[in-house]
C-alpha cells in the first residue's frame, strides 16, 4: 500500500479498507478506499482517489485508474478496468466466507514469519559489531 501526500480534492492520501476484505498477492492499493466485503485480485492495481464499493471484485492483473468508482455487486476487469458483471447473491455471500478463510489461514501460518517489529535488525547489527 502507498499513499500520495495529496489525492485532488480528497485532502491528505490514505488507504482505507473495510472489514472483510481480502487483498491478494502482489495487489498494489493507492490513496483509495475499499469498502467491506471486497476481493482485490492477484496484481490488481487500485489507484489514487478509486473507490472500490461493497461487495464488488476486482479481478486479477486490473487497474482501476485514478478517481475511477467501481460499484457495489459488480466484477471489473482489465486495464483500465471495465464492468464484466453483477456479482450473484451467492457470490457477494462467499466474499465474506473466504476472507474469513484468509484470515484463520494466516492466523495458522503467523508463527513462521519475522515479527512485525525491528528487534532482529538490531540483533543483527550487535552481532556484526561482536564479529568487527
């Protein structure tokens, strides 16, 4: 995620995400909103000023260009990213069951990453002092 100091006519740049939204690999949120129940694809760009709505999907490798609205219940697609669709109810309802899903699996997998802090930066600047 990045944010730009200022978004034309929007104040000082902030991402924003809603509850229930899962964000896949390599996705790129800038200066936007994204409301809840939402599903970013694998590579999608979303960029300055966008604003993704509930229960929508953006699909992989989209960019959603600046300023650009992408309303609620649709699937947008492509570069720039275009209306393919009106999501089925069955599908805005499955939004939430898999970022759920998402969550409890990074839940299980948390204990194998470097924790979110900089302690292991400065064990290693220590340890390269004691080797100096």
């Amino acid at each position: 995620m990045t944010t730009a100091k200022d978004v034309e006519g929007q104040g000082t740049g902030t991402v924003k995400i809603g509850n229930h939204v899962t964000v896949e690999a390599g996705a790129v949120l800038r200066s936007c909103v994204i409301e809840g129940h939402n599903r970013i694809g694998a590579g999608a760009v979303i960029n300055d000023g966008a604003l993704v709505e509930e229960f929508s999907v953006v699909a992989e490798g989209a960019v959603v260009h600046p300023g650009r609205r992408i309303p609620g219940g649709q699937l947008w697609a492509g570069n720039p990213a275009e209306f393919v669709r009106n999501l089925t109810k069955d599908e805005m309802a499955a939004l939430e069951v898999d970022a759920e899903a998402a969550s409890s699996l990074a839940d299980e997998h948390a204990a194998e990453f470097l924790p979110t802090s900089a302690v292991h930066l400065d064990a290693e600047k220590l340890a390269a002092a004691a080797r100096a």
